[in-house]
C-alpha cells in the first residue's frame, strides 16, 4: 500500500465523483461523464448505495444503477478502480434495511446489492460511509460521548468485511467520515487479529474544511492509509458561482435545502477572499480550490462531481495547475484569520 495505490494499482489524483446521478443527472449524461473522464485519464470512480443525494427511497440505488449500466453497454469494467459505500444508520435511511448497521447481516446484504445494481462480481474499494458511533461529522461541533452506545463492535464489522474479501465480493476497504479515534481503532484491530487493512479514509477536506490536518494527517501519512477528498470545492462554493448572494437555476443550493453547514457569515467571507486570491493570481476559483487539495501530500485522490462536462473538464485540469508560493502565501494568511468555517 502506498498513498499513490489502491491493492497495488496506481490511482488517478482525480477521482470521478457520482451522487448526483440520478437526481440532477440524467442517465445518458452520467454515461458521457465516466468516457470523458476514462478518455482523460481518470481510472478511479466513487459511488454508494445510498446516492443519489439528496437521499430518498424511491431513487435510493439509482447512480450504481448507471454505472452499472456503463459497464453492461462498453466491456469496461477492468479500466475502473471502482469505490462504493453501505449506508450508516440515520433516521432517515429507516427504509434501507429496515435501519442500516454495520453489522455481518447488513454488510452481507448491501454488497449484494451493490454488485447487482453495478453488474459487477467485485469491488475494488468498499467503505463505511459514517461510522455507526456517534460521532462529529457532517457539520456537527462539540463531541458528546453517548451514555450508551449499542452500535456494532468494530471487530464484528472488520471480521464480516474480512469474509466479503475472502469471497472475492470486494478486494479492498476504507473508511469514510472517521475520526483519528476510529481509524486507528480499525488499524490496531487489522494488526492484532489479522485482518484486513484499511487502505483509504474519506472525508471532506477543502479550503473551507482543513479539519483533516488536525489529526487525520498524520495518521495518512504513518498508517500508510490515504485520504479520498471528498467536497474540495464545498458544495460548488469555491467555484464563485454563488458570489455576490447569487443562487444559479439548477444548482445544489437552489434545489436543495440540506447543506446548512455552507452557510453564514465566515463561509462566505472566506469564500469570496479565497475567490479574489485566485483571480488576482490568473486562475479560476475552482482551479484554485482543487489544486491545494491535489498538492496536500496526503491525500490520494480528490473526487470531483460535476453536472455538465464543462464543469468535469475544468475540474480534471486542475491536475496541472502548479501553486505559485504567493498564492500558497495569501491562502495561509485567509486560513489562519478564517479556519475551517464549514467543517
């Protein structure tokens, strides 16, 4: 394993992101992104079973369903490195499982079904979206430890992942929204007991959210386990397009109400600083925004989602945009008088 790899193939900067498939894409449109990006060199693709976003029952599976459907039309499924995810519980995934866990059964069961919507027999990389513990993420400050927490033993976990990898149903594992507590607790239990290793963390990780530096950092960079950068231009913030209170026809923060942690004052203080910066130096803002996430030594891959191949074709171009050490000058100073406001 290395912080370039995933069980040994070597993994695009850019990772094709997916959860808006099947809500703000359509079918057809996804099916152009993934040959945009295979023609543009991008091996890697991320998906879950509970995209698309916003979640709801009755499209819940849909975006595997396109990439599965890709798959079936072109013969292509060995030119991917393909990521998915099982659902932690919430209370709004009621209708999934019944309440999805982490547990043998339900692991058992989400593969399944995430193989059959993909039209695949293996996973490259299959990963706990939010661990099944409370814990902060999302948005959420201020860690409460719960007085009792019944949720699945990370050992139970680990072993049921370690028998999906023994079937050949998935290949790899990874972690998602995890804590520096978890991801060392999944380590220590892989060492012991010989079991699989994680190999990736995603979390989200951009100019507005630099969290992952406080612990998570160096945990990629001793442990070995790379970070998947998921969000880099927060919920399209750090593109520009909604500078100046402007709300475009169609985008997320038009059509969607769910991401309250991109909003206030500091976010959009930062945002429009971190917007001048890049056009003072000749760049766009999202050149800027996703070459600092490209250049960050720990992380392997940055997942881009776009809606239209001119977003996705700007966001792969950010592989060569080099920062200059005065744009890397103006983005310490903005991070250090505004740090993190959209963790």
């Amino acid at each position: 394993m290395s912080l370039t790899a995933i069980n040994g193939t070597q993994v695009s900067k850019i990772c094709l992101g997916t959860m808006t498939w099947g809500q703000q894409n359509t079918e057809a449109e996804a099916h152009g992104q993934i040959d945009f990006a295979l023609d543009h060199g991008i091996n890697f693709i991320d998906a879950a079973e509970m995209y698309p976003v916003p979640p709801r029952a009755e499209t819940q599976g849909r975006t595997e369903e396109y990439i599965g459907s890709w798959f079936a039309k072109t013969g292509n499924r060995s030119k991917w490195l393909l990521a998915t995810k099982a659902t932690g519980p919430r209370e709004e995934f009621s209708f999934l499982r019944g309440g999805p866990q982490f547990s043998r059964e339900h692991l058992v069961e989400a593969v399944n079904g995430s193989l059959r919507r993909l039209q695949t027999d293996y996973i490259d990389l299959y990963q706990l979206h939010w661990p099944e513990r409370p814990v902060n993420c999302f948005g959420q400050r201020g860690y409460v430890h719960p007085d009792n927490d019944d949720s699945t033993p990370l050992e139970e976990t680990l072993r049921a992942l370690e028998d999906l990898v023994k079937e050949g149903k998935i290949r790899g594992i990874g972690l998602s929204n995890e804590t520096p507590w978890g991801v060392m607790r999944f380590l220590q239990l892989a060492e012991q007991e010989g079991l699989p290793r994680i190999q990736t963390i995603q979390n989200p990780y951009s100019l507005l959210n630099r969290t992952y530096e406080i612990g998570l950092a160096e945990v990629s960079h001793r442990e070995d386990v790379g970070l998947l950068a998921y969000s880099p231009l927060a919920m399209g913030l750090l593109s520009g397009k909604y500078r100046n209170g402007a709300v475009p026809e169609g985008s997320r923060m038009a059509l969607f109400s769910r991401f309250t942690r991109y909003e206030g004052e500091p976010v959009i203080a930062a945002t429009e600083r971190y917007c001048a910066l890049a056009e003072e130096h000749g760049l766009t803002p999202a050149q800027l925004a996703l070459a600092f996430v490209n250049s960050r030594s720990f992380v392997l891959s940055n997942i881009i989602g776009a809606t239209t191949l001119e977003q996705l074709e700007e966001n792969i171009r950010s592989v060569d945009v080099a920062l200059s050490r005065d744009v890397l000058t103006g983005i310490h100073a903005i991070h250090k008088q505004i740090p993190d406001p959209a963790p």
